[in-house]
C-alpha cells in the first residue's frame, strides 16, 4: 500500500502549512511508516492512506514518487 506523509524537515519545527512537505512511501501500515522513517529526523503531522481514485490522481502530480525503504 502506499501511504502520502506530511511532514516537517526537523523535529524541532513547529508544524507550518506553509512549510510542510509530503513524500509517498510503500508500506504495510501507518505504523511500519512511522518506523520506516523513525532514524530520519521528520517531525510528521499526518500518514495517509493514498488508494483507488485518489491514488490515481497523486499519480499525475510532477511530485509524485515512492520511497522503498
């Protein structure tokens, strides 16, 4: 399944919608996410399932690409 993580690139940033970043990553569950990216230092907001139609349409976006980890 691939999953889209919102994120901040430190740990130490206060979430910003300005400043939050998003990467796709190939996975089993929110949680094997979450510890796929444990040792990078993210400050993640939010893991979301990315399926069906609306996978399709991430699909088109030029920043559209998926991390195996």
């Amino acid at each position: 399944m691939i999953y889209k993580v919102y994120f901040q690139e430190s740990v130490l940033e206060v979430p910003v919608r300005e400043k939050t970043q998003t990467l796709y990553v190939q996975g089993d569950s929110e949680r094997d996410i979450r510890l796929k990216l444990k040792d990078r230092n993210y400050n993640i907001e939010f893991v979301q399932l990315v399926d069906n139609s609306y996978l399709q349409y991430e699909e088109k976006s030029e920043n559209y690409k998926v991390l195996e980890l």
